[in-house]
C-alpha cells in the first residue's frame, strides 16, 4: 500500500510538473531584471514599480592588493586650450540662442550672463545645522561586500574596490582587478542574488519555482548574453528565463506598435526603430554619452558661475550623487522660466555638521541639457563618443550554425550559381571562351564582395558624434522602406532618465521640424514622454513585465535542462530578436 502511495504521489508530482509548464505563467513569479551602467531595477512583474538601487558592489580591498574604484560620475579629462576654447565658444554661442528665443507668449526671453549668477551667490553663506547621523561603512561592518546606495558611503580610508559591473550599457571588462568576464559575473551573480533575497525576500533555494526576464542593451555582445543566461539559469537557480531588448520592452511599457525608440541612460544615448515587437538591426546606433556627462557639463558651469560649495569634488561618490540630485531636480529645457532661480541642497557627509545652501542659478539650468543638440561640449568627459552600431557576429564553438558558418555557405552558393552559369554559357559559345574565363575571374571578385555584405546590417557604424536629433535622422533613414520611415518620424518614444528634462520634447520637435525630409514628414510628429503618466527610467522595466505574462510569449522561456543539453543554440530559436 505504502509503494502504490509512493507511486500515486510521483505520477502527480510528474502530472502537475507538465501542468505548470503548459499553465501562463503568474505575475507574482515573473521577476524582471533590468540592469543598467547607474541603477538595477528588479521586481515582479505583478509590482506597480520596481525596486531601483545603485548598481554596484564594494568588495574590502586585500591587504597591499590592487586597488580599483569605479566612480558614480564618467570622470573629466584634462582639456587642451584649444579644446576649452572649443567648449567655452560653444556655451557662448548656446547663451546667444538662448537669448534670441521667445517665450510661449511671443515675448522676448531675458537671459542670465554667469557674472549675474556669481555675483547673486558671492554673500552666500551656508547655514550650518546638526552633525550628520549618517555613517560611513568600514570593514569592520561587513564580511564580504557592500551593495547599491551603501557603496555611497564605502568609507575611502578602508580602501574598498567599488565595481559597477555595467558601464555605457555593457559589461565593465578592464584590466584592472575585478575586470575580467568571471568577476564582472561573479559581481552580478552577488549583486542579482542579494536582491531577489533581501528585497523581494526569495529564498534563493525557492528560484526553481520562479522565472527571470532580462532586459538586455538593443546593441549586444552574444558571448555575454550567453553567459548571462547561465548565470541565470545556472549559478542562480531560476526555473526559466528568456532576454528582451529594452527598446522592444519601452514600445510594449508604452502600448505602442511601432516608434523610434531614443533612451537617454547615465552613460550612453541608444536609438533604433522598433516595429512590431522587432529592433530593425539596421537602425540602431550607440552614443557614449548620457546623463552622468550633462552632469559634469552642470558643474562645470556652475563653477565659473560662482558655485558656492567650492569644497564640492565630483570624484567624490556622495559630491557625484549631490550634483546628480540638483540637476535632476532643477535642470530644464523649458524657454518660459527666466532669470535667477531659487536653488536648494543640503551637503551631508558622515560625523560633520550638515550644510544647507540657498542659491541662485540662471541659464546654467538650461545649457547643460542642451549639450545634448551640441555635443562638442561633451568633450569635457572625453573625445571618444562616436556613434556605434551591431557588431559583426563572432565565431561560437558552441554554435555550429552561427554567423561565419552562414556567410561561408552563402559565398559558396553564390560562387557555385556563378560557375554554373559561366559554364553553360562556355559550352554554348566556345568562341568566347577565354573572355568567360576573365569574367569569370571578375564574378568571383563579386562573389566575395557579397560574401562580405551577406550581413551587412552587422557592420559597425563608426560615425560622427552624433547630435540626439541627428542620432534620430540617422537612424530612421537606414529604415528598410520610405513607408516606415514616415511611420516613425510619426511617433518618437523618449525613456531613461535622461528624458526627464521639462521641455525636452518640445525642443527635440522643433529641431526635428527643421531636418525631415519633405518626403518622409508625417502629417504630425509626436514625441512621447512618460507614456500612461509613467516614470519614463522605468518604462522598459514596464513593458518587460507586461511581455513575461502574455501568451505568446511562453514559447520564449528557456528551460535549465533545455540550456544544459543544447546551450547557445537556443538562442537563435527562443530570442525574440535577430540572433
């Protein structure tokens, strides 16, 4: 009796086993993950909003090891002159603009010089309060590492290595301690895993019984999606999982079937055309540059405009983070608002009095989101920022059909099809032979030139450093037919947190205006910012949710037996994406 109840449980267990996995998948067991070069968000798709931390983890440094701290902000470089006077003209000739523009009601718009600004400020005096009941993190209060905002506070004197695993929406290799592929994995493995146990309080014995979705860059490495999603499936334990590309995601956040999506992050500016669920490979375009860059533009301008904080040092994690808080919260590309504005902050630092500033800053809120339509000013965080799109395809062991396996075999047939027909022609006219013969030469010189452009939507796109609308024009004209380029001049999507500017959109439309072919302009261009009144850093994260629940996407999940027996091949069957 006991064998025969042993039985009846096994064939049940094995029975509700098949159910689950033919069962859509619950909302409350879909845990989406969207890393990025600043902030991680994650929580389950039945979540109104994600848990949003720092991205990063400081591990204690060893005793005379190597030393390694990623900063919050992308550091500044030393400028040549001629490059501060580059940058210098810029912002004057951005100040003229500014002052030659109208407001909304058709009156010429004042505008505020930097001796203005320093000479409101040069009284200002700091209020000074209670000594600060923050703390600092020292090694003596941790066993193995920091994680998120706490890295913040990762006391300097104890010399922790601080990692951010992503930076300009990729993994952070180097060759510095913590740079290889292993660590950076190691690093996510800790960081992931920390999370879904202390934030969505998992236990990490209990992910067999849960599914991740991660929303991967629209420009990708495959080796790293590869292993991402063992880490996934492998050291983390999930139950499935399946990749999404954040520009795929924002259209699903947003309810939309087509856009040109633009997400402005911390450290890079991507734009693609997405269309009915599909990132037209063709389209997408990297730029490093972002928020963390606007940010160091703010400070650069309010330094020569009399910032009275002159002890602020941008390298500093919690200098970076203050500075990234005024911008966040003051700066705008809204032409109505004049003159001097009200500015408030307060300077914290662990074990000090606290310091609270009023001050007054003027255009200054304005230009440095404005590097974004005249990017030489960017040159401040580095020179490097051109345009970047899909890499060819690399080779895979594990892959027997991949990319080279499939250029090889397109040149082959193209160069057997070629001396097939060289050959018949030959035989029907024997007069001409030699002549077949050198232009046979000739098709085979076209066979290899095909052969090099069988995929020619992965060949990089090393450009100029693009503009954000010229990033746009540039995108949408390497659209495949003059009807979608129409279709997404219509309907352009700004995510990230980059997109919160007030005012962006109406800047962004103006410039656009000016640049459409006539051909391609729609009857209107609609620029969309936090669709359905949402956050727009978080609409990826949305829209991922929402696909991780629909029905057509169960086809998508990928299994740890299925990724242990078949590996990368899965991808190209189960990405819904060009693999």
């Amino acid at each position: 009796m006991a064998e025969d109840r042993n039985l009846a449980v096994t064939m049940n267990t094995s029975v509700t086993q098949e159910q689950s996995q033919s069962e859509p998948i619950q909302a409350q067991t879909c845990i989406i993950i969207h890393p990025g070069s600043k902030n991680l968000r994650i929580g389950r798709a039945s979540d109104v909003n994600p848990h949003t931390i720092l991205h990063a983890i400081a591990r204690p440094r060893r005793p005379k090891g190597p030393l390694h701290r990623d900063p919050v902000l992308i550091p500044t470089v030393e400028l040549s002159k001629e490059n501060k006077l580059q940058v210098d003209e810029t912002y004057q000739s951005m100040r003229g603009t500014l002052q030659s523009c109208l407001r909304s009601d058709g009156t010429p718009r004042p505008a505020t010089s930097a001796q203005q600004v320093a000479l409101a400020n040069k009284q200002c005096i700091p209020i000074q309060g209670s000594v600060s009941k923050l703390q600092y993190v020292t090694k003596s209060d941790v066993e193995d590492y920091i994680i998120g905002d706490q890295v913040l506070y990762a006391h300097s004197a104890d010399q922790f290595n601080v990692h951010f695993p992503f930076r300009h929406g990729d993994l952070n290799i180097h060759a510095g301690v913590g740079g290889s592929l292993s660590s950076i994995l190691a690093d996510l493995e800790t960081i992931w895993g920390h999370c879904v146990t202390n934030l969505l309080e998992i236990p990490k014995t209990e992910l067999k019984h849960y599914r991740a979705v991660l929303v991967i860059p629209d420009i990708y490495n495959r080796l790293f999606l590869k292993e991402l999603v063992g880490l996934l499936l492998i050291q983390l334990g999930f139950g499935g999982c399946f990749l999404v590309q954040d520009h795929v995601a924002a259209t699903f956040g947003a309810g939309l079937g087509a856009a040109c999506v633009v997400d402005l992050g911390d450290q890079k500016t991507s734009v693609s055309c997405v269309e009915d669920a599909l990132s037209q490979r063709a389209t997408r375009i990297r730029l490093d540059y972002g928020g963390s860059d606007i940010t160091q533009a703010f400070y650069y301008l309010i330094q020569r405009a009399g910032f009275p904080y002159k002890e602020c040092q941008p390298q500093h994690p919690l200098d970076g983070a203050l500075l990234t808080r005024i911008k966040e919260g003051y700066c705008h590309l809204n032409l109505d608002f004049c003159g001097l504005r009200d500015v408030n902050f307060v300077v914290e630092r662990p074990g000090v009095p606290t310091l609270r500033y009023h001050i007054k800053i003027g255009d200054e809120l304005l230009l440095a989101p404005l590097g974004l339509f005249n990017t030489e000013v960017f040159a401040l965080t580095g020179q490097d920022k051109r345009g970047q799109g899909q890499a060819n395809a690399s080779g895979d062991p594990e892959d027997p059909h991949d990319a080279n396996y499939l250029r090889e075999t397109s040149r082959r047939a193209h160069k057997e099809a070629l001396e097939n027909q060289s050959t018949s022609t030959a035989s029907m006219d024997p007069i001409d032979n030699s002549t077949n013969a050198g232009g046979q030469g000739e098709e085979d010189l076209v066979v290899d030139s095909l052969a090099a452009d069988a995929a020619t939507d992965d060949q990089p796109q090393q450009q100029l450093l693009y503009s954000l609308d010229q990033a746009i024009l540039h995108s949408i004209e390497r659209c495949s037919s003059d009807e979608m380029k129409r279709r997404m001049y219509s309907c352009i999507l700004l995510v990230g947190g980059g997109a919160k500017f007030e005012g962006l959109s109406t800047w962004l439309h103006n410039r656009l205006l000016l640049q459409i072919p006539f051909q391609f302009r729609p009857e209107q261009t609609e620029i969309i910012v936090g669709p359905k009144e949402m956050d727009p850093s978080m609409v990826a994260w949305k829209g991922a949710a929402i696909m991780s629940c629909l029905e057509s996407a169960q086809e998508l999940w990928i299994r740890p037996t299925e990724w242990k027996k078949i590996g990368v091949r899965l991808l190209r069957e189960r990405a819904p994406f060009y693999w």
